[in-house]
C-alpha cells in the first residue's frame, strides 16, 4: 500500500484506478451519496472507430499528481490491484496523470479530471489516459480492413486518403491489408472509401489513425477503447453497411458518372441517385438522421435549402467537376453546415444565404468555388460562425445596375471574423469581402476579419494575397501587431497600411529629384528612393529595384533604395561619355502588399573634372 499522507483531524483516502484507453472520451460523475460513496464513472460512447497504437510489450510507468491549491500529493507505486493510493483530505482536487515508457522514459500518455473526495471513507475513481497528440520521430501502420463476412455487396479496392500517400488496397481473401514504414508521429483524419469490382463507389467511412514514435499501429477501437469485434481487424458487416449507408446520399446531375438515373422518387444510395438537394434533405429529416452526407455528382440545378440537421455537402468522390448551380439556403436549426470540394454557381438570390431567422450555428468551405452569383456570394445574416480551409475562391458575385456591377461577395456583418480551420491557399482570384462603412475600420484602426490566420495557415500566404475589398474603400493588410488579417480604411494611419504608396527621390545633397526637367547628376553620385503613405515613411515591407536606363535598354539594375552613378556602360563594346549630354533614365519600382508602384526621372550626368 503507497504512503499515507495526514492533513487534519479529518482523513479520507482516494483510490484511483488509472484505465489505459486509447480514445479521447469524456468522464463524468454518474452518482454520489452523502458521506462517504463509491462514485462510478464510465466513458462516453464514440461511434467513430479508430486505430491507435498498442502497449504491446512496452512498459509504462505512471506518475498521478493531487493538486488542491497549494497542497500536492503525488502517487507513483500502484498496488497489487493497480491502483494508485493517495491520503488526502476532504475538497475538490485536480487530478493529473502521466505515462511514461520505461525504456526511453518518453511521456506518451496523459490524463486528467477533477473530483469532489468526501469528508470521510473510501472513494474510487476511474480515469482513462490518451496519447498526447503531438509527438516526434515515426512509428510503423499495420492494419487490416476484414470485409469477408459481407454478403450483399461486391468488394473491390478499398481508396485510403489521409495518411501519407493515397492507398489503393486490392483485397486478398476478402481482407485489405496496408502495410506502411515510417510515418510520421501525428494523429490524421483518414477516409475510407470502398469501391464494387467494376469500380462504382460504394460508400464512405470517416476514420482516425494515430502513429507515435517506434510503435505499431494495428489495432482498431471504438466506444470507450474496446476492441472493434476483433483486437487487430476492422471488420466490416451487413450491419455495419447499413448503418452508414443510411446517413449517405447521392445527387445526380448534369455530367454525372453514376451510372444510374437520378429521381426523387428513389431511395438516394448509388444505386438509386436523387435529382435534388431538397430531396436528400427530406430523406434525411424523415428517417431523423442528425448528421449525413450528400455526395454531388456532376452539376445538379436548382440550388436548395437545407432546413434540417448537420449537413456535409461533398463532390462525389473520384470525380473533378462536381456543384450545384443555384442558390443554397440554410435554415437548419442549431446545425452545422460544410461544403467541400464543390462549387456553386448561378444563384439569382445569391449563392449560400444564411437568414437572420436561421438556428445554423456554423457554415464551413473547403476547397469551395463560390462565383458567378447573382445578389451576393455568401451572406450569414444571422451571424453564425464562417470558417475557411484549403483552396477556397469567392469572387465574381454581386450585384448588376444597367452597365456596372458592384461585387458583393462575402458579406461580413459587423463584428465578424472569418475562422480560417486549416491551409487557406492563395490564388489569382482573391476572395472578396464587403463591409458596411459605419461599421469598417476608421482612420486610426484596422478591423481584425480573420481568426486563426497565422496559426493555421501556410507562411507563404498573407491575407493580403488571399482577400481584398470588395467595395475599394477599404485595404486588406496584415497586421502587425496580431498576426492577422485586417482590413484599414485608406489613408489611414501607418500601424494600418495602406496599399498606395509615393516614391521620393533624393540625391546626394538631399534634394528632390524633379518630374518635369531633366536633373543633373554629379558622377559618382547616389540617389535613394524613400516610399511614403501621406507623408509618412514607410520602412518595412517595401522590395526595391533601381535600374538605370539609356534609349530603354539597362545599363545598371540593384536590388536596392539607392543606386550610385558611375562606370556606365551600355555594353562591353560601348561606353558612354558624360560629356556629350547624353539623357539618361531612372526607373525605380516598389514592390508593397504584391502591389508595383514606379516612378521615371529623367537625368544628365556631369563628369568628373
């Protein structure tokens, strides 16, 4: 039995048995009497199975630390039960566990829950560790996907994306098998897709793989880390198809490569493809699924609400032309509403609307093409929450009078921000955001629009490549105080930059070049550009390139904000004698926010005695 530890008169001793399982599950007290009682806890069920890496023949040791205020009481010896003792007295602790190999003494596993220990008598607790997500080095995949027991569907490949490469796995014996060396410590979000033997897909299985340095990954759990039907196999069954099936829903459009005709009339499976989003939406509320998929087959028309549940809007997989030209509303009640891999174009009343009657609470892109609608590209009126990831474009939406069109594309309501979940690629077309005025940026402060930018996002990208104003009165900048993207009203104030910048040039004595005369230049001498933004200078940020011009050819370029005038030569063969009054050009060029600002002047060079 561990160690005994008294604080008072008043004593009561905490058993707590630590439970290794290989899923992150919530715990909760379920039942506690007065006085001295055994609490029960049991982990939450998950119904996403998930392969993690095995303890096989690796020793772990564990450290469980009681924390109430400054008082701390840490237990390292179980006993013969496994059990970790602690004597600790009466109060709320915070509990925390860690797991260590004893070969290399590496933390690999956590754990921690905060209890109420009664005044006196005997308490137990269960609390399950997890393995910490980050993780260096690489670790081994072995897995197994059994599909021998299914019946009623002909098994072809099985498309593994999200771990490494792409995995094509053929079945032999009806088991897939992948085998692979030197991953990378990391938790990835996988998809399972499964194909018949003339190659039609069949389904989807959202997955999760955890590989952790020098361990195997080989085995499967689900609900509350017990092994799914087999300690190594994913083993898939009649059932297990039917249950997913039943939450996945196919629409057939223009282009589509389903090979079956779409109508509303049939049941939605591959087989038998909706022409409608509406009608997946229906079949969804009607047999009371939560969360489903709808996978877009070619260019379904039309547009649609979705007015119930959490709903995935998804380009049917294999194929690289997949959207639904019209309008999107979502009305749905409290849901989550995500687009991935689609685009959506020719909606007359804008392309996905969000009323401010709507309960949605999120609406998520990736890989999203928003354009060409008509009204606006996105409008969340009720200010549910945006996010971003992956190449998303919103541009050529808005609004038509007579000859002009003013872009409206994603239309930001005061205060809002646009959380970015992940890699937001840059592209030629930039997602354009209209701000009401009164509600934008003043001339003293930018106005923060994204949430998560540098955090998430690749380092080549910068707000300002991705996003721009729609409206022009307004600057996309990064901001440097944040690390974000904000939006500055023009003319603002320097913290806020603006993209229009003046080039002004000095020579040696510090005298303005001029625009309308030919300057003199002494030899030898040097001229430096300086870039402003209302009389203030600009001194970070700008990229410089000087060259020195005669009849339009170079005669010397520098990567820099001054350039001296001496030895020039046009080429090796001709050489250029002040003298004979010879009128040369300076082109300057500033390179700000991927914006080129220049500037020529016009020169003569006087010799040297």
């Amino acid at each position: 039995m561990g160690k005994q530890f008294v604080f008072g008169s008043v004593l009561s001793r905490i058993l707590l048995v630590v439970a290794v399982i290989f899923l992150s599950a919530s715990c909760s007290d379920i039942g506690e009497s007065a006085g001295a009682s055994r609490v029960e806890v049991f982990v939450s069920s998950q119904t996403a199975r998930s392969a993690f890496p095995v303890l096989d023949g690796i020793d772990v040791s564990y450290e469980v630390t009681a924390t109430n205020g400054t008082r701390t009481e840490i237990s390292t010896e179980p006993t013969e039960n496994g059990a970790y003792q602690l004597g600790i007295e009466s109060g709320e602790w915070s509990i925390d566990i860690i797991g260590k190999r004893q070969d290399s003494g590496e933390a690999i596993l956590h754990g921690s829950d905060t209890i109420s220990v009664p005044a006196t008598g005997y308490y137990s607790k269960t609390i399950p560790v997890v393995f910490f997500q980050s993780g260096t080095g690489s670790g081994s995949v072995s897995l197994t996907v059994d599909a021998s027991a299914v019946s009623a569907y002909s098994m072809g490949k099985l498309v593994i994306d999200g771990i490494g490469e792409r995995q094509e796995l053929v079945p032999s014996g009806g088991v897939y098998s992948l085998l692979l060396d030197s991953v990378s410590s990391g938790d990835y979000p996988v998809t399972m897709k499964f194909f018949s033997v003339s190659g039609e897909f069949l389904f989807i299985i959202p997955e999760r793989i955890s590989v952790r340095q020098n361990m195997t990954t080989e085995k499967w759990f689900k609900n509350g880390g017990e092994p799914y039907i087999s300690t190594t196999s994913f083993v898939l069954s009649d059932s297990v198809i039917k249950e997913i099936i039943s939450t996945q829903f196919f629409v057939k459009g223009n282009g589509g490569s389903l090979s079956a005709s779409a109508s509303d009339s049939g049941s939605g499976n591959w087989k038998e493809p909706f022409e409608s989003l509406d009608a997946a939406v229906k079949r969804a509320e009607i047999i009371g699924a939560e969360n489903y998929t709808v996978f877009i087959d070619g260019t379904v028309s039309g547009g649609g609400t979705i007015s119930y549940g959490n709903a995935k809007i998804c380009a049917y997989p294999g194929t690289s032309a997949c959207g639904i030209s019209g309008g999107i509303t979502v009305t749905a009640s409290g849901g989550d509403v995500s687009f991935s891999g689609i685009s959506i174009t020719g909606g007359s009343s804008g392309g996905i609307s969000v009323p401010e009657t709507s309960g949605a609470e999120k609406i998520s892109l990736s890989s999203v093409s928003v354009k060409d609608n008509d009204g606006f590209g996105i409008n969340i009126s009720n200010g549910a929450e945006l996010c971003m990831s992956g190449a998303v474009t919103v541009s050529g939406n808005g609004v038509s009078d007579g000859s002009e069109r003013s872009e409206k594309n994603v239309v930001l309501p005061a205060g809002g921000t646009i959380k970015i979940a992940g890699e937001l690629s840059s592209s030629s077309e930039k997602i354009g955001i209209t701000l009401d005025e009164s509600d934008g940026p003043s001339a003293g402060s930018s106005y923060v629009f994204t949430d998560g930018f540098s955090a998430n996002a690749g380092t080549s990208a910068k707000p300002w490549s991705v996003f721009k104003s729609d409206n022009g009165k307004f600057t996309v900048v990064w901001n440097g105080d944040s690390s974000e993207g904000a939006f500055t009203k023009n003319g603002g104030g320097i913290n806020a930059q603006s993209d229009k910048i003046e080039i002004s040039l000095t020579d040696a004595s510090g005298n303005e070049l001029s625009s309308s005369v030919i300057n003199e230049i002494n030899e030898g001498d040097t001229v430096s550009a300086k870039a402003e933004i209302d009389g203030d200078e600009v001194e970070s940020g700008v990229t410089w390139s000087m060259k020195i011009l005669f009849h339009g050819s170079e005669v010397k370029s520098v990567s820099e904000n001054s350039i001296s005038f001496d030895s020039l030569k046009y080429d090796s063969s001709t050489a250029f004698d002040f003298a004979d009054g010879n009128v040369f050009q300076l082109l300057v060029i500033a390179t700000y926010n991927e914006k080129d600002f220049s500037v020529t002047k016009e020169f003569k060079v006087t010799p040297k005695p």
